[in-house]
C-alpha cells in the first residue's frame, strides 16, 4: 500500500507567485469602474480594452476580484456587491456612507482579499468613513466564486475605523494581513488571515500597535499601504493641521507590529494626503492629495515633488499591471480615467492621458488577490 501526505505550502513558507507585486498579478489585471451615474466599466490595465458591464454605481472606495486566471468576477461599491455582468450578488456591504446613499464614501472603504490556499472564496472588507457618524466597524463579507455568499456581513471588533485599508504578506509568505487604522486612537489593528478564515487567537490577531496619531472627524480621511516587501506601512493623513502629511512604520509581518519610522513630505504645501501607493522599487510613496495633484515622497530624505498637476478634487490612484500609475478624476458624475505614464521611482513629472470611454467617481479598486497556491503531495510509504 503506498501512502501519501499532503504537506501544506505554509510549512515551505514560500508562494507560487514568481512576483511580489500585486499589480503584476493577473488577478489585478481587470478594474471595476463605475460613476454616480452608473456608468459602469470593466478596464483592463494590462491590454487598455474597456467594456460596459450593468449600471453599477460608486463614488470613492471601490473593489473588484478576478480568479488566478485574470476572469473577471465581481465589482463592489462598498455597499452591493455585483457580478461580472452587473446582477447584484449581495446588497448588505458596510463601508460607511454618507447621506445613505447605496455607495461607500470611504477614501478606501473596501478591499478584496484571497488567501492562496483558499482561492474560491473572496473576502470583501469594509471601513467606516470620516462623515458619517454611525459606527460600523470593520466587516467582512466572503463569497465564492460561483457568486453563492459564504458569509454575510460580520464584523470584526468593536471599534471605529478610518477611511484606509491595505494588506500584506505574512512572514510565511502564505497569510495575509488585513490592517487599519482605529479612529479616536493611537491604535494600529492588524488581522490575519489564513486559509480557513481569520485567526482567533488573540494573543495573535489582532496585532495592535499604539504608535499611530489619533484623529477624528476629517482627521479620519486618508488612504494607507504597505511596501511591496512588506517591511513599511505609510498612512496618509487627512487633517489639515497635521505636521505629517504621510507617516512612515516599520511592519514586523512575523507578529503584525509597527514601529514608528518617520513622518514624510512635511515641508510640502499639501491640504491633505488622499490616497496612497509604494513606488515599485519602494523607494518612494506615492500620494494623491485633496486637491488631485500626485505626490512623490522620497522615503530617504522625506522630501518630496509633485509629478502630476491637480486635477478637480481628491481622487484615488493605483498602480496598473502596464506599471503606470492610474487616478480616478471626478467632473460632474463622473470623469474619465486618467493614465499617469512614466518612472515611478525617481520622482520625475508623469505624462497624463484619459482613457476614453471610461467613467470613474473619486474611487479606485483596492485588492489583495495572490495567485493561487497548491499544497504538494509527498510518497511517504510504503508500508
């Protein structure tokens, strides 16, 4: 009889993924766009094809999932949560919206995540945001691919959270951490999440680390983000008294704990920080502000420049998987998509374009979607 074991990718702490940057993962390829008009849009950042899909609509935060083949799945505007031609899937999302409207209003808001090892079910996170004064905390939703729901809306804590989420490898390269910031606290909360769902031993998750600045109201606004190696997390800070326009921490991915680093681009005349992406080579973070011009911030001498002039107002940038930058342009409704060309990482002015039949409000997608890890099979017998 010849036996077999499975042994599980976590214990050779490596992925299958031959990048560490998510933009370059086929299943960050396809956006989910969508205006207050409902103009919705699947672009794909890699070949530049735009198609219409539904009505769907956004204002800021946004996310959408595609499998490890790069098929789009799913769209979410912070409150429904849609297919890949526009049905709802799920209407019970909470990032926090002001005015009740059926969008989020949250700088980031939402964000997709897919634990490698649990590739057919799709995590939807959602934040509070700065205007709404109900608390709803810090949720998850999960669905399967097949668009049946997993899990309905639950929340996660007790507290109140900014507008910024992000997420990052554990040191086993195979989990993920999921991080915010608590509103009214110094709190840094990191949740990880493994392949069976989040982690409920507390002396693990969550990490909270009391090094951050406490805010409020309009303090809350400001997206965040971690290196691509996952060594720093940059928040980005919404209140317009703020000395720090971004501040830096060093991210322990072994035990989800930050150390204060440094604050960057001080001395810059921003109103305040929007939306926030590492450089490539994360040499440099990347900052859109209130006003909608782009920011680059050098980590090593915490100057910075603007490389893109502003636009209408504050708007969400990413990177895409063609490695330029994109921001979301709000006019009227709903703007065009703006592609920013040029090199990320030495803070040079970037080449500005719209893409044509594209309509966006102030969101971008935020995700973590890592391609797909099987465990292997080893002959242990036989017997």
């Amino acid at each position: 009889v010849l036996f077999t074991s499975i042994v599980s990718a976590t214990a050779q702490e490596t992925c299958s993924s031959t990048s560490r940057m998510p933009h370059e993962w086929l299943s960050h390829r396809n956006w989910g766009l969508g205006d207050n008009l409902g103009r919705s849009r699947i672009y794909n950042s890699s070949t530049g094809a735009v198609t219409s899909f539904g009505s769907a609509r956004s204002y800021e935060g946004t996310a959408s999932a595609s499998d490890h083949l790069g098929n789009f799945l799913f769209f979410a505007n912070g409150r429904i949560l849609y297919d890949a031609a526009g049905a709802t899937v799920y209407n019970g999302l909470l990032t926090g919206n002001e005015g009740g409207n059926t969008t989020g209003s949250a700088a980031q808001g939402i964000m997709s995540v897919r634990h490698p090892l649990n590739p057919d079910h799709y995590y939807f996170i959602t934040t509070d945001d700065a205007i709404t004064g109900t608390t709803l905390g810090l949720n998850y939703a999960v669905v399967h691919k097949d668009g049946t729901m997993i899990t309905t809306s639950t929340r996660l804590g007790s507290f109140r959270t900014t507008e910024g989420i992000a997420a990052t490898w554990h040191e086993n390269g195979i989990d993920i951490w999921i991080t915010v910031t608590q509103s009214g606290s110094t709190n840094i909360r990191s949740y990880l999440l493994r392949c069976d769902g989040f982690e409920t031993d507390p002396a693990i998750s969550p990490a909270i680390s009391a090094v951050g600045i406490s805010t409020t109201g309009n303090g809350e606004r400001g997206g965040v983000a971690f290196s691509h190696d996952s060594q720093q997390f940059a928040v980005g800070m919404g209140g317009t008294t703020l000395t720090d326009k971004v501040r830096l921490y060093d991210f322990d991915n072994a035990t989800g704990l930050m150390t204060y680093n440094k604050g960057i681009g001080s001395a810059l005349s921003i109103y305040a920080a929007y939306d926030l992406q590492f450089s490539p080579d994360d040499s440099r973070v990347l900052a859109s502000t209130s006003y909608g011009n782009v920011l680059s911030l050098n980590i090593a001498n915490a100057t910075g420049t603007e490389i893109a002039a502003s636009t209408a107002s504050h708007s969400a940038i990413e990177i895409g998987a063609d490695g330029s930058l994109y921001r979301a342009t709000l006019v009227g409704h709903g703007g065009p998509l703006n592609k920013l060309a040029g090199n990320l990482n030495n803070g040079s002015n970037l080449t500005v374009t719209t893409i044509t039949n594209t309509y966006v409000a102030r969101g971008l997608n935020t995700m973590f979607l890592p391609p797909s890890e099987e465990p292997d099979i080893e002959e242990v017998g036989p017997y």
